[in-house]
C-alpha cells in the first residue's frame, strides 16, 4: 500500500480541520451478501464475481446480534460459482466454534469481533492452523484500544459503522477518528494489516472512509440493492481518486 499525504508519497496522515486526507492506492471492493436476492444466490454473486475484489458472508446466530442470516452449507454452496475472495464476518457469540467447518465450506478469511473473544490469541491461531487469514471487528463503541495489542496477529481490522446486525442502516462518521487511529498504527509499525469498513457505506460516504484510511469497503446495499451491481461497484472505487 502507498499512502499520498498532500503530495508527498508514503508521508503519514495528514489531517485538516474538517477532514482525513489519506490516499490508498489498493483499494478492495467486498460486496456484502446480506443485502442480496437469497432466492438466486448464484446468480446475484455472477453479477459481483468480475467487479469486486472480495465477497462479504455475514454469519449471524441470533444471540451476538439480534438476527439471523445464514451460515456454512449457504457458503459452501456459493464456493463453486466464484473465485472471489470470501471475506466470513462471524457475529455470534462463539466464533471460534465453526473454524474448522468454515474453511471447508470455502471461506479464505474468518473475522471474530473483539466483544466476543477479548483474548483473541487462541482463535487466531486455530484460524491459521486451518489455513484462514484472521480478522479482528469492532462495534462503533469499542475503542480501537481493544485490539491494539492484537493488531500483529490480525491480516484485517474491521471498523463497523453500524451496528452490527442489519444491512441497509446509516452510516455513523463518528468511527472515521477510529479508522485513523488504526491506520496510523499500522502504517507506523510497517505492518500489512488490511482495514475495512462495515455498514452504510455508499458513494458519498466511500471517501470519507477511504480519506481516513480504509483500503476495504463492505457495502451491501449500494451494491445488491441497485439494478446494476457492477455499475454500483464501479461507483465506489471512485473513493480511491478521492484526495
Ligand atoms: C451488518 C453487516 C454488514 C452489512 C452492511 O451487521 O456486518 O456487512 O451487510 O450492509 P449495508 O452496506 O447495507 O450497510
Ligand atoms: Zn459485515
């Protein structure tokens, strides 16, 4: 990843009164599964499978979150229509209990929120044994002081902007600060780490995003809701020519 402050490549953030002013030149597309047709899950993933860089499965047991969404023989039956990267956000109370299962059904990387595994360090090595790369997600109200100590054991960070549970809701910008603070510290440390950002992200909230440092945008609704998919991808990779 280059990084562009005001100019200067590979310079830090650099931030004005209103706003962030990353630039990130590797930005990833990760359509979320959530807001599509389930009737044509093949189908609606055809639409993706040339546009996005990864695919977004949101697993939900009812208990982390308040709603249920769908779970490994869903996944598995997607895997052979695509090669797109199945990026798995895990929302259930216990997230290391399907690793294993969710590597067979074709995920290549599992995320687990930080409120339901405070000591991710077990999980995550469970994730690497079964050949997955690890994420780490936040709800908007944890502060990114909870996965600070984690952050070298994580391929992603995941900064929700929603709380988690349902598509199609706002977008809340007070996380943006949340989006720098982990940028900046993982630019600072020279790590690899992906950060992505999860709910209400659509054309006009991408770059504000971006601009704070997320180089991974789920959106589901500005993706599957819009009679163009592919269009709608097209749309948000524009955040990436954002300054
Ligand atoms: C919410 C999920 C999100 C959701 C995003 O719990 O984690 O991935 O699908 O949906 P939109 O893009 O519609 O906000
Ligand atoms: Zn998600």
């Amino acid at each position: 990843m280059v990084l562009i402050g005001c100019g200067e490549r590979a310079k830090s953030r650099v931030r004005s009164a209103e706003a962030y002013t990353f630039m990130v030149t590797d930005l990833k597309i990760a359509p979320s599964l959530l807001a599509a047709d389930f009737a044509d899950l093949r189908g609606e993933v055809a639409k993706v499978s040339d546009g996005a860089d990864w695919l977004h499965l949101d697993v939900m047991d009812g208990h982390f979150v308040p709603n249920i969404s769908f779970g490994i023989p869903v996944i598995a039956s997607i895997r052979g229509g695509t090669d797109l990267y199945f990026d798995c956000h895990v929302m259930t109370t216990n997230p290391d209990t399907y690793v294993t299962e969710l590597a067979g059904a074709g995920v290549d990387l599992i995320t687990m929120h930080i409120e339901a595994i405070p000591d991710p360090t077990d999980p995550a090595k469970k994730a690497r044994a079964a050949g997955l790369d690890f994420g780490l997600a936040l709800n908007p109200a944890t502060p990114f002081s909870a996965v600070a100590p984690f952050v070298e054991i994580c391929d992603l960070l995941v900064v929700m902007s929603v709380e988690p549970g349902y598509g199609g809701q706002a977008f809340i910008p007070q996380v943006l600060p949340k989006v720098a603070e982990a940028r900046e510290w993982v630019e600072e440390r020279g790590l690899g780490t992906d950060i992505q950002i999860d709910g209400g992200i659509t054309p006009e909230t991408a770059p504000l995003a971006v601009s704070a440092g997320a180089n991974v945008l789920v959106a589901g609704t500005s993706v599957f809701g819009q009679v163009d998919p592919s269009a709608a991808i097209a749309e948000l990779r524009r955040a990436e020519e954002t300054e």
